[in-house]
C-alpha cells in the first residue's frame, strides 16, 4: 500500500488514507491535492465562468512515446479511471499519466451488478465527457464485452470509433493468446492497444466471480503465454490484473513493454486505481 501511494505522491498526489482496503487494494483518500491547475484564479462557483484561461497552465500532452520512455528510464506510470467530464478534471489535474475510461463505469457510476450490460453507445458518451476534462493524460478506453470477440474486423471498426468519435488515443481489451490476431489487426491500422490478462471483468462468470488467477503452476505459466503473446501481437502495454506478486513480478521481468498492475503486487511498471475506489466511493463490492 505505501509503495502505491508513494508512486502516486511522486505524480504530485498528496492522500491522507486510513488502512482500509477496497476493490483493487484502493486506499481510502480523505484528500487529493492537485499538481497541476486549469487556471491562475480560484473559481469559487460553478455558474461563474473561469477567468484568464489563457494563463491557464498545463502539462504537456501525455503520448504513447511518453509512456515508452517513462519505461525505459524505468519511471513509475500512474494511471486512472474516470467516467465523466468532473472525473476527468481530476485526473488531468492530478499528473496522472493515463487515464482509462474503464467499462468498471458499469458498476461503480451507472449501477450495474457487472461490467457486461454497457453497449458501445454508452462507452462513446461517457469517453466524450471525459475527453472534455482530462486533456492531458494519455486516454485509454475499454472495449465493452461482445464489441470485438466475434472477430477482428468488428474489433477495428469498433475501434475506430473509439478514437474518431470518443476522442481517445487508444483503445483497451480483455485476453491474451486468444486475442492476439485481434490486438494485431488494431494496431496495424495505427491504434494502440492495451491488453489486460489474469482477472477479465467481462469474463467473470466463465472464472467463477472476481476470483485471483494464476495461483497454480499451470495457470502461471498460461498468464506468462498470455503476456508474450499480447506482446507479440503488438500491445504497447498490458494491465495485470488479480494475481500473486510473485508471478506479475516475473512477468513484468520477462516482457519489454510495461505492465499496469492492479491487485498484482508492487513490482509491475505501473499501478492504476478505479477513482471511486481510491476516493472511498464504492462500496457494494469490496473484496477480501
């Protein structure tokens, strides 16, 4: 927990937590101080326009070279969920480098029992509103369950979509040896991808619930072939989600793109939090 919280604090995230565990191993925030400020005078209402926006003072936009060389010199990435246009703010504010619109909205924001009900249409709405907030992180989507399994030309054009109509900068989905020649047909049209392997939210009634993956020696070794082959298949990156340290640890060794843990120990190139979890906003699912 104080290596995830230390990896936040180096973005310029300043959190007062209390030891109690949410999904993802979140911390509990009490505060979050923003590094970075969409102007030079405090706005105190929200009917009374911002002025002086051109003193406003950005970062730089975050871009898939950034994250690269981020890997390279070895740099903590941080990375975030937001759902609308304040979540956004948030994350742009804060020096995350990237921010995911993750299909997890289904759950925490919009109610759901699962992530599976959303549709692209609703994925597109709440990527347009955050688009509108967070303009400096690196903008990464979820591909909603049943866009791009039946076959690599749905994967593209839905994709496609993504990026022309949601504004994001790339585009995030659920499997590993399995969705290799999918991730390989995105990427070959210029879209990045962003594997996730181990727990697959939009699978979870095929593992049996949110359950850890990879705790036997053959369920390790699959998660490795996983990894390779997401690699292989062109993925700038990979989130490694529910799994011992012990492996993601070792897969994070073996690959030469980064890894994004969550609830996959310390050692991943990188760590990313749902925002609802980590400011204490959830709490119809928590697990052990």
């Amino acid at each position: 927990m104080s290596y995830i919280l230390s990896r936040l604090q180096l973005k310029g995230i300043n959190m007062l937590t209390r030891p109690v565990i949410g999904r993802a191993f979140a911390p509990r925030v009490i505060s979050v101080v923003p590094k970075y400020s969409l102007t030079n005078k405090v706005r105190n209402y929200s009917s009374r326009p911002m002025e002086n926006n051109n003193t406003a003072q950005r970062r730089p936009k975050v871009s898939i070279k950034t994250i690269q060389n981020m890997y390279k010199r070895k740099e903590p990435i941080s990375m975030m969920t937001a759902q609308d246009y304040p979540s956004g703010l948030v994350v742009d504010q804060s020096g995350i480098d990237i921010c995911l619109v993750g299909d997890s909205l289904a759950m925490v924001s919009l109610g759901y029992d699962s992530t599976n009900p959303l549709t692209v249409e609703d994925m597109l709405h709440h990527c347009r509103a955050v688009a509108r907030g967070a303009k400096a992180p690196f903008l990464v989507a979820d591909l909603p369950y049943g866009s791009y399994e039946a076959c690599p030309d749905d994967a593209v054009r839905v994709s496609l979509r993504f990026l022309k109509e949601g504004n994001c900068d790339a585009v995030k989905l659920e499997g590993g040896i399995e969705m290799a020649e999918t991730i390989r047909r995105i990427t070959q049209v210029g879209i990045p991808v962003l594997a996730h392997i181990g727990l697959t939210p939009q699978r979870q009634s095929a593992l049996g619930g949110f359950r850890v993956q990879g705790k036997t020696a053959k369920q390790a070794s699959a998660l490795l072939k996983d990894a390779f082959a997401v690699q292989e298949a062109g993925a700038f990156g990979v989130v490694l989600e529910a799994m011992p340290s012990e492996i993601a640890e070792y897969i994070t060794q073996q690959l030469k793109i980064p890894t994004i843990g969550i609830g996959a120990g310390v050692e991943c190139s990188g760590q990313v939090l749902v925002q609802n979890d980590a400011l204490g906003l959830f709490d119809k699912f928590v697990p052990k």
